[in-house]
C-alpha cells in the first residue's frame, strides 16, 4: 500500500492476469488495491489503443511498477 501511495499521481505500468499491459497516472485506489488511472494506454499482443480513464480490479493487477 505504501508504493501505491508514493504513486499517486506518477505514471504506473501495470500487468495483468490476461498479459495486457496498462501505462497511465494513478489518480485513486482503495484498500483493495483496486485503482484508477488516466490516459491510459492498453498494450497487448502486438497492439496499442489509448483508453482515457481506467477503473482495474486489484485482483486482476500481477505486477505495478512506477515509470
């Protein structure tokens, strides 16, 4: 929970269970470790789509690494 708080507000890439890949700012999370990002960028397989604000399940989440 720490790193998610030193995160606030700093661009994160997360990966998760489907190896879809997430780069966006942290702007919120709960004590879930559900968070929410903005100007998010999907990349997954081969593949880039800008998807704005993003809400992602904790559980979905296997790694987040700040950038």
């Amino acid at each position: 929970m720490k790193m998610l708080e030193e995160s606030l507000n700093k661009k994160v890439s997360l990966l998760l269970k489907d190896n879809r890949a997430f780069v966006g700012v942290l702007v919120g999370y709960d004590e879930y470790m559900n968070m929410v990002l903005d100007d998010v960028q999907e990349n997954a397989e081969n593949t880039e789509k800008k998807l704005g604000t993003v809400v992602v399940r904790g559980s979905n989440v296997v790694r987040i690494v700040q950038i």
